[in-house]
C-alpha cells in the first residue's frame, strides 16, 4: 500500500510554511472535511480527532485525546458480543501494516448508542517507521436505511411476482382440468349421440340392399347403398378418431399404463415402414396405475413427446423405455429417444416453444420433473421423472431408472407392439 495519506500529503503542503502557519492549515483542513478523522498511536491512543469526529461520537476533544480508541468506540459489536481488541481492524493498520476499509460494522457513541460505520485505518508512517494510524469514518445509516428499504422492496416484489406466478399456475392447471373435463363431455356425446346415429344409419342401409325389389335398379341401387355404406363406415372410423383424441377411453378402462402401451402402438402404427420403434415398460409389482389428472398429465406428456418426434424429429429409430418404482415411494420413469435432427438449447428454452412449456407446466403441477437433452444431428431424449405417491422432489433428481428388476410385474413390448 502506498503511505501517501490524507493526512501527510497535508503535511507535504504545509512544510513550506512556518510551524504555526502549518498547524493553522492542518487544523483548517482537518475541521472543514465532513468525514471523522483521528490518529492513534502505537498504543491505540488518540493523538488528534477532527470537529466532525467529535460531533458524530458524541464526545469532546478533550474527552477522546489520549484515550484507547478501540475502548472507547470499538469496544462491541453491533450484537453487543466482546469486540476483542487483537482482532480490531483499526489497530492492525499499524500493527500489522494490514490497511483497511469496513462497511459491515458499528462504532459507538458518548450516549451508549451505535451506528453502522465505514472507516478506512491506514499506517502513518514517519522517516519509513510506523508511528500509529489515521482512521477515517463516516455513519452510513441513511444508506443502510435506503438498503434496507431497497431490499425490502425488491423482497415484496418478489413475493408479488410468486403469488402471481402460482395465481397464474392454478389458472393454468384449473384451465386445463376444465379442458379435460370439457373433452371427456364432447366424447362422451359424440359417442352417444352422432355414433348411434351412425350406427343406425349403417343399419338402414343394409336393410335396403337386402329389399331393393326392381331388377333393372338393383344392381346400381346395391352399387349405391355400398358406397354409402363405406362412406358411413368411414366417418364411423373418423368419429372413433376423434373420440379418442379427445379422451382415449382405454385411459378412463384399463389404466394409464394400459394407456401408455397403446398410445406406442399407435405412434409405430401411424410411422408405418419410416421408422423403427423399440417400447418397453417395466411396472414394479403391487404399483397401481395412477388417477385422475396425475394420469392425465403423463399421458398427454406422452402424447406431446411422440407427436414432437413424429413432426419434426425425421428420426428412423425411436426408443421408450418406462420403469416404474416399487412402493412405498413409487417414481414413474418416462424416456424417449430419437436418433433425430435434434435441436439447439434455444430453441428448446424459447419462450415461444409452447408444447415444452406446456409439457413442463403439466409436470411440475404433480411435483415432476422434465428434462431434454438434445443438439443439432444428434437426436433428442426427453425424460420425465414423476412421483406417484409424493416422492421427495431432491429424490427425483438423484435417483435413475434401473435395469429390471425380479419382482416387478413386467409387462414389455419392444420393436412392432403386438
């Protein structure tokens, strides 16, 4: 550190001038500054302290010369706990030829009282030996008031923004459990009510094939009741399309798992020859199929990463692998990778890519966790991690599906689900 102070480049100033025209500057200039100052010894003693010192101490000069400064104004923490004076940062500047500067600590008043302080000590040097230190402070209360009020504020901002986002989150998963429930109804009409009457209407067809009595017409009116026959069992086929799009009924039947395997057969049955796919699900024993909207997301999870792979993956080997725990945490494991053009990082964390927001939101609604790992030419692997039964979220993120296991109820499907 260099030695050139305040104070001696004072002195460096004045030594041109008589001894008393000197000290007049000195005083003047230690009395107009708005900081505290004072010297101490090699004994800690105070040998001089400005005006500014004295007011903001309480204390008046003849009060502080000649006194230990460590006792006098440093003597606790802001706690009130024992300041030990061998650790004092002031007395170390020339004890230790340490200088320093503190904002994180008090000094204390005539009156008993503290205040947060910033003081810089600094070794005082005379023909190159240590003689004591000068120590400047400032009280710095207002700051840490505007600090304090600053960090408050950004505080209450941040609970604002959290209330909002988990205000904004249960609209979301409200929104979407009212979607669910809104396409379970349309199903459910559409096969009661436009599936019967197709089904009717396919019956009267054939009944007139049977009795078209003219044998001029009757062949072109057995030709014409085929064609609608056909066109009748087309839109049959589109109405079950549809039904099931909107709610599988095998989901609400036999089970998300159930469900899961399906779903891969339609994925391999709809990509025909273009590509291979490799399914295997492995479900502990005595670990029930899940319920309700926990179902529901990893279903549509599900959906979301195969139709991703489908439009956009150009992929010609896919593999699903699902393991679920045993109990009694159990944790349902769900990957899918392609060999794939991949994407980058920011195309997959872009505000705007709403099915992987969408997929993430609906994981996170049941405490999961979805992660993507992929890169340009390099295919892509998504892996959701859900507890079934409130497994610890730190669990989800240390634990990796196994391999199979004995004594898990396996089901397992790999390459054309059969």
């Amino acid at each position: 550190m260099s030695t050139s102070t305040a104070l001696p480049a004072s002195a460096d100033a004045v030594d041109q001038a008589s001894p008393d025209e000197a000290a007049r500057r000195l005083a003047l200039l230690l009395a107009s500054t708005g900081e505290g100052i004072f010297g101490i010894d090699m004994d800690g003693r105070c040998t001089f302290v400005n005006r500014a010192a004295c007011d903001t101490l309480g204390w008046r000069t003849d009060e502080v010369l000649g006194r230990n400064m460590h006792a006098l104004i440093h003597h606790s923490h802001g706690d009130g706990s024992d300041y030990r004076e061998c650790d004092c940062p002031i007395f170390n500047a020339f004890r230790r030829g340490d200088p320093c500067r503190i904002d994180d600590e008090v000094l204390w008043r005539a009156d008993g009282s503290a205040f947060p302080a910033e003081y810089s000590s600094y070794p005082l040097f005379e023909h190159g030996q240590v003689q004591g230190a000068v120590v400047t402070f400032v009280d710095i209360s207002k700051r840490k008031h505007a600090e304090e009020l600053l960090r408050a504020s950004h505080d209450q901002l941040e609970r604002r923004v959290a209330e909002r986002t988990s205000q904004l989150r249960e609209l979301a998963h409200h929104l979407e459990a009212v979607r669910e429930t809104e396409r379970k109804r349309i199903a459910r009409e559409i096969h009661d009510e436009l599936g019967s009457l197709l089904v009717a209407l396919k019956m009267d067809v054939n009944w007139l094939e049977r009795r078209v009595g003219d044998e001029g017409q009757r062949a072109a009116m057995v030709a014409k009741c085929h064609r609608m026959g056909g066109l009748v069992d087309t839109a049959v086929d589109a109405v079950g399309r549809i039904i099931t799009d909107l709610r599988p009924s095998i989901l609400d039947h036999q089970g998300l798992w159930a469900a899961l395997e399906w779903q891969a057969q339609e994925f391999q049955l709809a990509g025909s020859d273009e590509r291979e796919v490799r399914f295997r699900i492995f479900v502990a024993a005595d670990v029930a199929p899940p319920e309700g909207g926990l179902a529901i997301a990893v279903f549509r999870i599900f959906q979301e990463v195969l139709s991703n792979v489908a439009r956009h993956a150009q992929a010609s080997r896919v593999d699903i692998r699902i393991d679920v725990d045993a109990p009694p945490q159990p944790v349902l494991y769900l990957q899918v990778s392609d060999d794939g053009i991949g994407a980058p990082d920011e195309a997959l964390n872009d505000a705007r890519s709403y099915g992987v927001l969408g997929m993430r939101e609906r994981a996170a609604q049941f405490g999961g966790l979805l992660g993507i790992a992929s890169a340009p030419g390099r295919g892509t692997t998504v892996r959701l991690v859900m507890p079934l039964e409130g497994a610890p979220l730190e669990e989800l993120r240390q634990n990796e599906p196994g391999p199979e296991a004995p004594g898990r109820k396996e089901s397992r499907r790999e390459g054309d689900p059969s």
